[in-house]
C-alpha cells in the first residue's frame, strides 16, 4: 500500500526543497501557506553560524546530541528536547561527536527557504 501524497518521510524525502545551510548542516524544507517545517541533518563536529531573523521559530531534537546557542547561552540538548525561538534572537547549533536530525518549525513561512540554496538566507549574522 503506497502512502498518500501528504505523508512526507523525516529521511530522504525528495519533495523538499533542498538547502545546505553550512558545511554538514542540510536540509529539506516543507514549505505552507502559514507555517513551514524544515528537516535538518547535522553531521558530527559541524556548527552553524549564530543568526537571528524575524519568524518565530520552534525546533525539535529529534534523533542525537547538540548544543543549542542562544541569546549567547549554550545548553546540551539531546533527544527529545524542544526549543522556542523568538524572531530577532541570536541562535544557532553545533555537534560534537554525535550527529543531530532537527525538525524547525517557522511561522511564518521564510521567503528564502522557498526556494533551493545554500545558507541562512536573509538571516541576520552575529558574532
């Protein structure tokens, strides 16, 4: 029996949009009229760099370890944990030996991540 066409896998799926958001961060983008999710695969030892930008952003550590920065505090996040981000708060991730999948949730949808590339897009850097 195949699955309907509104059921997406977490791994693998190739109906996101892809983006390589650093050097071994990637991920599939799933893009709605209101909210969009983004699957993000970390590999060990890779860390993005800290941004901010306007959506509201909720992450959900789905499967490994990772540090979650933010606001310059960093908290050891391993399955399981959850994370409210407000839009203009400096934030970001990095792994250690332990790769992470992370499941983003805008609101509302980024404009850039629409499409495929590469980056954090409009994302506002911060040291």
């Amino acid at each position: 029996m195949s699955k309907a066409a509104w059921v997406f896998q977490l791994h693998g799926d190739a109906r996101g949009i892809e983006r390589k958001l650093a050097e071994g961060i990637n991920a599939r983008i799933f893009p709605g009229e209101q909210v969009m999710l983004s699957v993000v695969h970390v590999e060990p030892h890779s860390s993005g760099t800290i941004h901010s930008h306007p959506e509201e952003q909720w992450g959900v550590l789905l499967e490994g370890q990772c540090t979650r920065i933010q606001n310059g505090e960093e908290v050891a996040a391993t399955a399981g944990d959850f994370w409210h981000t407000p839009g203009g708060v400096p934030h970001g991730v990095r792994t250690g030996a332990s790769s992470a999948v992370i499941l983003d949730i805008f609101s509302p949808p980024r404009a850039e991540y629409r499409q495929a590339g590469a980056g954090f897009g409009a994302a506002a850097q911060h040291s």
